[in-house]
C-alpha cells in the first residue's frame, strides 16, 4: 500500500521496490481483515460520525474536530438543538 517506494532504475529499465517502513512497523497485509472490530463497536454504542470530505478539510485533526461539534453542541455558536 503506502510502505512501499518504487525507484526506478535507468540503466536495466526495471523498477525496483524499497520498503520504506522501519522494521519493527513491518506489517503483512495479506493477514488484514476489513471491518474486523465493526460488529463490537456497533454492539458497544460506539459513536462515529463520518465527515464530509470539505467538512472534515476544516480540522486539523480529531481532536479539533470533537472540538468543534461539542461547541457546536453547547450552543456557543448559536446552533439550535
């Protein structure tokens, strides 16, 4: 996926894959599994909210973005509830 650096070589004209992660990241993808912890989260009440993309653009990270929405909750802006 994202832990991988193609170089290109131009004297042979064949690429060649460098891992760019440090070792002890080394993770198998092949072993992955999608949507491994969705049924407990649901089962447990996790809240997770799904941001639009240009909404989610407007925070730098979670936390600002938890922030945010309990501002918005507490009625300091001026949102109705």
């Amino acid at each position: 996926m994202y832990d991988k650096l193609i170089v290109y070589d131009m004297k042979v004209k064949t690429k060649k894959v460098q891992d760019e992660l440090r070792p002890e990241y080394d993770f198998d993808y092949s072993k992955a599994v999608r949507g491994k912890y969705h049924k407990r989260l649901m089962a447990e009440g996790a809240n997770i909210v799904m941001l639009e993309p240009d909404v989610a653009k407007a925070f730098v990270d979670s936390a600002a973005g938890a922030h945010g929405i309990m501002t918005l909750y507490r009625g300091k802006i001026g949102v109705r509830s």
